[in-house]
C-alpha cells in the first residue's frame, strides 16, 4: 500500500510539481499547436481539413487510448507508466518538428496522441494516490489551476515561438519539459498500483474505440455521413463489447454514482464547447483581426493570470460545499464570454472587443475546473481514481475531437485564407458553443447533489 503524504510536505509538492508538468505537456501542447495552425497551413501547403486533422489526429489517439493508459497505470505501476508515457510524447514531439509534409505532422501526432494517453490519466491517478485525503481538494485545485495556466499560456508561448524561431519550435519546446517531468517522477514520486486491477486489458475495447472515433471524425471532416454511421454503429459495439467484457475498460459499476454519470456529461458539454470554440477564438485572432501570432497569444494572458489565481481557492471550495454550484455558475459565465467574444472582427478593439470576453471567460474556467475534477474523484474510490480519471479524460477529449472536427462545418468554415467568410462563420460557432455551455450548466444544476461526494444509487 501506498504511504500518502501531506500536501505542504517536501514529498507532497513535489508529486504535484511532477503531475503539473506531466499533465501539462498534454494540455500546453493542444494550445501551443492551436496558435501555429496558420503558419503550418502556409508552410505545408494544407487547406482547413488538413489544419483540423493536425489537431484532432492528436486527440483522436488521446481519447481513444486514454482508458487502456489508465488501465495500464492501475495494473503495472502509476509511475513507471506516466514515465512511458512522458518519453513516448518527447520522441513523437521530435517527430513533429521535423516533419516535411502535413501528412507526416499528422502521422506524428497520431502517435504523440497515443503517449499523451499514457501521461493524462497517470497525473491525477498520482496526486489520489499518494497525497494525504484532505488535502487532495486542493491539490486538485493546484492541478487544475497550474495546468490550466500552461493551457492559457500555451498561446503566448506558441505565439513567441513561432515569431522567434518558426513553428516547428512549438514541438520542441516539450523535449526540456519531458526530461524535467521524467526526473522528479523517478527521484520524488512513489510508485502505487490498484490492487484490484484486472490480470487482462480489454485491447478489444481500445481498438473498437480508435476505430470507431477515427471513422466518426473522418465524416465528420470530410462531410461523408455513410463513415459517420459507421463511426457511430463501431461506437454502440463498444458499449456493447464493454458490458460483456471480464476486464472492461470502463467498469460499469463507476456508474452506479448518480455524481459520476453527472459530471462526464457535463464534461461532455462544456469541453466540446471550449475544445471547439477556443481552437477557431485563436484562428479568429490571427486570420481577421490581423494580430500576429505572439499578439494573440500576449491577448489570452488575462485567463493565465485569472486560472493561476483563483482555482485553488475553487478546488477548495467544492471539497469542502460540494461542486454544484460551480459546475453550475462556471459553464455559464464561460457562455458569456463565448457570447462577448462575438465582437471580435476586423480591427478589433483590445479593451472593448476582446478583454471583456476573456475575463468572463476566464473567471468561468477558474470556476469550474477544479470542482469538476474533483467531483470525478470523489465519486469512486481511491483505488479506482486511475479509470475515473481516465474516463474523465476519454470523455474531455472525445467531445473535443468531435467539435473540432464538426463545428467549422456547422458554422460554415471551409477556409483560412478569406478572412470574411471565416468571420462569418465564426460568430455563428460561438453561439453554438454558447448552446452547449449552458446545456452543460443546466445538467450540472438539475443532477449534481451539493454534498461533498455520493453513495452509488
């Protein structure tokens, strides 16, 4: 069994030091890339569809293996598989960099996906496993918040980057952080397992779900409903084959809990609408309003700083009043800065058209992501942190795979290089994601109990 540590104790942060960095080398990296699309679009010569599958070529592979990492991590050693999972993504990370045409930057990204997945659910599997239990609500938040600060800073970053050293830089950038991650993990972390882990992994389970996403998210993009069916009909299979299996990947007693079910849906709504409607703000950015790529990432600094900030105090919040009313008031702020963030046109004002909405926005986030992720952990038990949290995850990322791969379709968009048309269809995506924000607001409020954590029912 494991020795737990206090969260103020040497040991205890630097176990959260290397589940921020290990977690955020999947997180910065969405955004990093989200900022150096145009340039990449230029460079390789691609059109939308090939920028849409440089984002979702990554996490398709994230949400489809993310489950088998988790079982992976619960069965062989947290530890040793987060450290996998951290070198897999520096070797795909090169991979990128040096790729020469947009169908290998795709390729590599398929296979940093399937590292990410290894590192994503090991990071919070880590922090439930081996810090002391009351202190894990802010250790959550300090996940969150911190890991929420390398999503935000990830276009400031990419964006100086790119202007200083190309976007091929925006990959390279991971090589110093994994080494940095593999470090602490080998000489801070203690190594845990789930002693009720099953002896087989369902990779039956894994394959049907990478198939049947990567098909879905083929029709989607390319607008081809017969894939789509298939992409959907391969999905019901895995449900089916999940209920079936001796050893599934998602147990179905975690849905026992009524705050479990609740929460993944929420998690469903909310981050379609982030993964979506973040990936076409930063575009909007660059392709309308006509800032460079370091100006629109210097335009996001207001969320690292509200994130960094507040969510702890969130984290905090929710372990001690339950995560109703987070879960609740932040999807709904984050709609108001979708809305706000309409205004942002040609020659957009800083201060008028574009701050207002990332302070909503900002203030949103930091209210709902660390009450979210504890939410997941405290409706199971410690044992089983490493397949909820992963669940959590393959939930997150699948819902952000469809809404990048669908909502430029939806809106209209089928170009980068007309700045209105792409305006265009912009406001019409963020109403969209608006929709589902609120939608996941209004299933946190009708279905999340305010107690600090559920009996299964």
């Amino acid at each position: 069994m494991t020795t737990t540590s206090p969260l103020a104790s040497t040991r205890g942060r630097w176990i959260v030091l290397a589940t921020v960095l290990g977690s955020s080398l999947a997180m910065l990296d969405g955004f990093v890339v989200n900022i150096a699309l145009p340039k990449i679009g230029t460079d390789l010569d691609t059109d939308v569809a090939g920028l849409q599958w440089t984002v979702t070529g990554y996490t398709l592979t994230l949400a489809a293996f993310i489950l088998l990492g988790g079982s992976l991590s619960d069965r062989l050693g947290r530890r040793k598989v987060f450290v996998w999972g951290t070198t897999g993504f520096a070797i795909a990370s090169l991979m990128c960099a040096v790729s020469p045409t947009v169908q290998l930057l795709i390729a590599a990204r398929v296979v940093q996906g399937v590292a990410g997945a290894m590192v994503t659910p090991g990071s919070l599997a880590l922090i439930s496993a081996s810090i002391d239990a009351e202190d894990r609500g802010a250790a959550v938040g300090l996940w969150s918040g911190l890991g929420g600060v390398a999503s935000a800073a990830g276009p400031l970053l990419g964006g100086w980057l790119v202007e200083i050293a190309g976007w091929r830089s925006v990959f390279l950038i991971n090589l110093p952080l994994a080494a940095a991650v593999v470090a602490v993990s080998m000489l801070h972390v203690p190594e845990s397992h789930d002693p009720n882990a099953p002896a087989k992994l369902d990779v039956l389970g894994a394959l049907i779900a990478a198939v049947g996403l990567g098909a879905l998210t083929y029709g989607l993009i390319a607008a081809t409903w017969p894939i789509s069916v298939v992409g959907v009909a391969l999905m019901v299979a895995f449900v089916v084959v999940e209920r079936r299996s001796a050893h599934p990947l998602v147990p179905p007693s975690l849905f026992a809990s009524r705050l479990f079910d609740a929460t993944n849906l929420v998690t469903f709504a909310v981050y379609a609408a982030l993964g979506g409607g973040f990936f076409l703000v930063i575009l909007q950015l660059q392709i309308v309003s006509g800032y460079s790529p370091l100006t629109a990432g210097i335009a996001t600094v207001p969320v690292t700083i509200l994130m960094l900030v507040l969510s702890p105090s969130a984290g905090r919040w929710a372990q001690r009043h339950g995560p109703r009313i987070p879960m609740t008031v932040g999807p709904g702020l984050v709609a108001l800065g979708m809305l706000a963030m309409v205004r942002i046109g040609t020659e957009a004002s800083y201060l008028v058209d574009v701050l207002p909405g990332l302070l909503i926005f900002g203030l949103g986030l930091s209210a709902l992501v660390a009450p979210l992720t504890t939410a997941v952990l405290s409706s199971v038990s410690p044992e089983e942190a490493g397949v909820a949290s992963g669940v959590n995850n393959a939930v997150a990322r699948t819902s952000q795979l469809l809404a990048v791969a669908a909502l430029p379709g939806l809106a209209g968009i089928s170009t980068f290089t007309d700045p209105h048309a792409f305006g265009q269809g912009f406001r019409i995506a963020m109403y969209i994601s608006a929709g589902l924000l609120v939608a996941g607001g209004a299933i946190a409020y009708a279905m999340v109990s305010d107690q600090r954590s559920q009996e299964p029912v």
